[in-house]
C-alpha cells in the first residue's frame, strides 16, 4: 500500500464514488460558502475519477446511493447549523 494523501472534494457525487472505493473522510470544512470534502487514501484519486467519468467504474450502486444520501444529510445539518437554513 501507498502513502495516504489527503485530498479536497467539492462534489458530491465524486466523494461519494472515492469513499466507495476506500477512501476515508476525514473533515469536511467551509471554504467560500461551500462545504470541500477532505478524504485520505492511498489510491490515485485522478486516475478513479478519470473512470468514473468514462463510465469504467464499477462501485455497489446501494453504497453509493448511501454516501450520497449520508453527504447531503451531512450538507443540511451543517447547512442548518450554520443558519443557512431554518
């Protein structure tokens, strides 16, 4: 195994394929009113996400509705207490 490298992500879509494929969160912060996903791992986060976004990826399509769905409840809460939103 590699090096862990810490690795910021805006979207949503794609933290949710990288903790898929092994990745941990490790915080998620405010930066310029958006919130960026910092995730550790050891893989190439390029080269995964060059396959997801050529379709060769293969991931559990329940996980990845799961991360997706815990990202946005994540989004909300902090949305929320944040009073973005009431």
């Amino acid at each position: 195994m590699g090096e862990k490298k810490v690795v910021e992500i805006f979207d949503v879509s794609e933290t949710a394929f990288l903790l898929c494929k092994g990745f941990e969160m490790s915080k998620s912060v405010w930066k310029n009113n958006r919130i960026v996903f910092e995730l550790n791992g050891d893989k190439d986060h390029s080269e995964l996400l060059n396959e997801f976004y050529t379709h060769k990826a293969r991931v559990s399509p329940l996980r990845f509705f799961n991360e997706v769905k815990n990202l946005k409840a994540l989004i909300y809460n902090e949305k929320k207490k944040r009073g973005v939103i009431k």
